[in-house]
C-alpha cells in the first residue's frame, strides 16, 4: 500500500510539472488550416496587371476570405463586366440596394445615368450609409462616358469629397478605387485623356492609403494600345462579334469599351485581387 501511495504521488507531481510547462501553448498550435475570415488591416497600393498572376498563386482559402467581407460595389456596363468575369471565377456579387443589405460581395448598377458622374457620386454614398452599420468595403465605378476635359476638375472634388465624407462617417471602411474604363479609339481621341488625367490623380491622392484597381493599366496593356500617346483600350479585349460582352452586346467600330467575356474573366483577378489586398 505504501509502494502505491508514493507512485501516486510521483504521476501526480510528473502532471502537474508537465502542464506547467505547457500551459502557454495553443492546444490547437499547427492545426488551424483556416485562414482568418474578417476583415484585417490591409495593404493600400495600385493593383495593375501583375496583380493578376498574383490573384493566381493565391491558395484558395486566401482568396475564399474576400466572400465574407461586406462588400458593396456599383457601376455600369463595364462593371457588368467584371461582375460577370468575377462570376466565371467563381466569385459572385449578390444583389444589395437599400433596403436589402449587402452579405458579402455585393454589387448593383446605378440608376443614374451614364455621363452624370456627380448624380452617380450622391447615390453611392447614400447607399453607403444607408448600410454603415455593417458596410466593410466600399467600391464606386466610373462608366466610359462620365469624364471629360469639361468636368475632370468638378469629378476630382466631388469624388474626394464623397471618400472624405464616407471615410468620417464609417472610420473602419476600406476603400477601392477603380481607374475609369477606356474607350475604343483609332481616329481620334474622345475622351481618353481626360480619364488618364482622372486615373493618375486617384493613384497620386489615394495609393498610400487605400487599394487600386487600375484597369486603365491591363486594358490598355500599360499603354502599349495607343493613339499618339493616349491609350485605348486594346482590340483584343473589347467587345467585338468573335468575343462578345457577356451581358453588353457588341461595340461600335469606335467610342465604346466594353469587355469581351474572356478578357472580362481574365482581367476580374486582378480586381478580385484589389478587393483581397484592401481587407487581407
């Protein structure tokens, strides 16, 4: 009996000197394959066409993480695009307005129309606020037919007043911003210069704060389509009879930018991408 009194005590004491020892470690250390899902501090920077690839070498719960973030995106046409192209990559945006709340990746088109960049301004941020309590990510798109040399100075202060404002009004928001789209141009140029002006001036004001997408850039392949130095979109990725728009139809000969399916799936990564960046 006595033999057995001091084994207990000897298994005793050996216990509680090995849960001492240990009593920091995360029991589940090593075990975790989850990625955190909410959103983090993020990284601003300029997203361009790198990004796509880069959208690529990511694992899948990495870019899994991007469906559970609140997410608001609105747009036009083009925008249509990359919802579309998101959707081929398997990441859908769910409706929202402003009485159904935005649940992950959410987008809707603007009732405003296209060429009435302020009128477009004011309704994005209504829908924003509308939805702060729960909104992480914010992303307005410009159409191809909202800046001009006439209205880029009055774009660029309504713009940055809307981000200030929003930014005041909901201090956790993340924001993405997105280069406007480009227009198909061999005669003549119709508008281009006025959205590469409007392009730089998001990259010079916002890059070291917030994330963007630039898709002047991977349209245009970083300036390399061009009509005497203003860039165009390139052939090869606007809507045309042999790789239609999935949902916009086919482009005039000239003045119009839509994406053709294919390029509207490839591009979409490295928008996916930006969204990614701005929250990870």
């Amino acid at each position: 009996m006595k033999n057995h009194k001091i084994i207990l005590l000897l298994f005793v004491a050996f216990t509680f000197t090995f849960c001492s020892k240990n009593a920091d470690i995360d029991p589940n250390a090593g075990t975790n394959t989850n990625p955190t899902t909410g959103v983090e501090k993020g990284q601003a920077g300029i997203n361009g066409i790198a990004s796509i690839d880069a959208w690529d070498k990511l694992a899948t719960p990495e870019k899994n993480r991007i469906k559970e973030w609140n997410t608001i995106f609105m747009h036009q046409s083009v925008g249509g695009d990359l919802e579309d192209g998101a959707n081929n990559n398997g990441f859908k945006f769910e409706y929202f307005d402003l009485n159904e709340k935005p649940k992950g990746l959410s987008g809707n088109v603007f009732s405003t129309s296209n060429g009435n960049p302020i009128g477009k301004i004011a309704e994005f941020k209504t829908h924003a606020l509308t939805h702060k309590s729960i909104l992480k990510i914010a992303i307005f798109k410009f159409g191809y037919a909202d800046i001009t040399d006439a209205n880029l100075e009055q774009v660029k202060t309504a713009y940055k007043t809307l981000i200030d404002d929003l930014r005041s009004q909901i201090p956790e928001i993340r924001f993405v911003h997105i280069t406007p789209p480009l227009i198909y141009i061999v005669s003549k140029d119709d508008g281009n210069a006025a959205k590469m002006k409007m392009a730089q001036w998001m990259k010079d004001t916002f890059k070291d704060k917030d994330n963007i997408f630039d898709l002047q850039e991977i349209e245009s392949d970083n300036g390399g389509c061009n009509l005497n130095g203003v860039w165009t979109i390139c052939n090869k990725y606007r809507s045309t009879a042999s790789c239609p728009s999935k949902g916009q139809g086919i482009d005039a000969p000239e003045g119009q930018g839509h994406l053709c399916e294919t390029a509207a799936t490839r591009i979409s990564k490295a928008f996916l991408y930006s969204i990614y960046q701005s929250g990870k």
